[in-house]
C-alpha cells in the first residue's frame, strides 16, 4: 500500500486544470468498467476456476461533494450532471469534496480471487487544495490518474508571480505614464508666470526636477486608481508589523508568508483572478512604451526653458 498527501501551495489552479483532473478520472473510471463488463461476459460462461479477471467491478465509484457560498450543498453521483453545475455555476462554488474509489477483484485462472481498493480524494476550496491518495504497490490501476494531478500541480504557475512582487513597480509605471502628460503640462503652464520663469532659466535641472516630482505624485494616485479593482482580489492579507509613534497608527504591510502558503484555485470569488493578472500585466506592458518618449519630450522642454527670461 502506498500512501501520499499533496498540500497545493503558492499555486494558481485553474478552472480547466480542474476540468482536465475530473474528466481524467472520470475516463478511467469508465474504461475499467468497460474491462469488468467485457471480462463477466466472457468469464459467465466458465467454471470459477477457469475464470481470469483483470478488473472485476464491486461499485467502483467517482462521487462530488458541492458546497456554495449561498450555504446549500449537492452530492453527485453523476459525473455529467456535476459537470454541468461546474460549468455553469462556477462562481457559486465555494468548495468541492472529490472521492475517486475503485474496489475490485482480481484473479487468475486457478487461484482464488483478490479484493483490491484503492482511492483518490480531493478537498478542493478558493484559497487551498489537497489530496490524499491510497494506492497498491503491486497494482498501478489507477498510478497514471495520480501522476496526471501531480504533474497539473506541479505545472501549475505560481500565485506569488511577478505581478504582486512588483506591484509598487507596475503601478507607479502605469500612473506615471499619464502623471507626466500632466506633470508637463502643469510645468510648462508654470512658464506663464514671470518669477518661476526666470527661475527655471537659472538652471537645466529645474524643469526636470519638478516635472520629475509631480509626475510621481500624480502618477502614484492614477496607478492605483487605474488597477486597484484588479489587485484587489490577488493582493496578499496585511499583518500588523508595529506601531508608528511619530504618526500614531499602526503599521501594517503585506504577509507574503501566509500568500505562498495558500494557493488561489480559480472558483468562487476568485473566477476572475487570472484575468486579473492579464489585465494588469497588459496595462503594464502597453503603458511602459509611453515613458522613453515623455522623458524625450521632457528633456526638449528643459533646454527650451533656458530660453525663457
């Protein structure tokens, strides 16, 4: 008997990886029943010790335990019409109970029979999955089923992604390249007035500077406002880290340690978290291109100002 126990951490696990794990199952569980009915008919017409079974059924069985988040719960028995409700009720779902069961006989022609059981069972939930499987060493009925999970696992990218370690990066990026549209163009309306135009004519850098500086406030404001309906359902919890005696709050930052020890399993409230991402990653990939031209027209307008008494 071989006994294992697969915790699913800092992992995404996406719908179809689900898909793909339960009609995997689902595809073995038919194929050995397809065996155990083609071997009784040929097995009905022999004595008991001349009969050989490679798989005789004995209730071998995939069940789905569902619950939702409106506190109502559905066992299926029938694949199709779980997959039905996975399909169409995906967001609802809060957890799902997987129990992959095979119990058979074996025997040979001359030998008398041996009941065999072996199980897969999966807990399934939005922030955590594992699964504990119990199979024989001298049967690998079901080992290909195993190894097919392991390696969806394994696969599967990671939850703590580039997308949350570079967050301040990403956003400050995205804000920036709309806070310099407007950092120029509060800089340059700034040249209207006599005194600040002979001060940005004393030197190159304080043109630059200034533009520098209301870019990364604005920035920093329209980032966050721009993606923070996209964070807001990846972000890590916050832990408090201490309190600030100067300011009198307390101090809270991002627990990244609790983050990679869950994973995100996209159902529930978290159908949408990979789309998620992708939005944030091409907001950050199509904004970035903007800032090499806006330093560009900065630095013109910087020597333009030299002009200017």
């Amino acid at each position: 008997m071989y006994n294992d126990t697969i915790k699913v951490a800092n992992k995404i696990i996406t719908a179809d990886d689900l898909f793909d794990i339960f009609s995997k199952m689902q595809e073995k569980l038919m194929n050995l029943k397809k065996i155990s009915d083609s071997e009784k008919i040929k097995n009905e017409m022999l004595k008991y010790e001349y009969q050989v079974w490679t798989f005789k059924d004995f209730n071998s069985s995939l069940k789905f335990y569902v619950d939702f988040h409106d506190d109502t719960s559905i066992k299926f028995d029938n694949y199709n019409s779980f997959i039905s409700i996975f399909n169409n009720r995906l967001q609802e779902i809060k957890s799902i109970n997987v129990e992959f069961y095979l119990s058979y006989e074996i025997q040979k022609e001359n030998m008398s029979s041996e009941l065999k059981h072996q199980s897969i069972n999966m807990w399934i939930y939005e922030d955590k999955a594992s699964i504990d499987v119990s199979l024989l060493s001298d049967d690998d009925q079901i080992n290909d089923v195993y190894e097919f999970i392991k390696s969806k696992i394994l696969s599967a990218p990671e939850k703590y992604d580039m997308v949350i370690k570079n967050k301040s990066k990403i956003i400050m990026v995205v804000g920036m390249a709309f806070g310099f549209i407007l950092a120029l163009i509060i800089s340059t309306l700034l040249l209207l007035v006599p005194d600040i135009r002979r001060i940005f004519a004393v030197s190159f850098v304080l043109y630059p500077i200034l533009s520098l500086f209301l870019a990364f406030m604005i920035g920093e404001i329209i980032g966050s406002i721009k993606l923070n309906n996209y964070y807001e359902s990846i972000n890590p919890e916050k832990k408090y880290v201490g309190y600030d005696m100067n300011k009198g709050e307390s101090i809270y930052k991002d627990d990244i340690d609790k983050y990679v020890e869950t994973s995100e399993i996209l159902i529930g409230k978290n159908v949408n978290n990979l789309n998620c991402r992708k939005e944030i990653l091409e907001n950050y990939e199509k904004y970035k291109k903007f800032i090499p031209y806006e330093l560009g027209v900065m630095f013109i307008l910087s020597i333009i100002t030299l002009f200017f008494r």
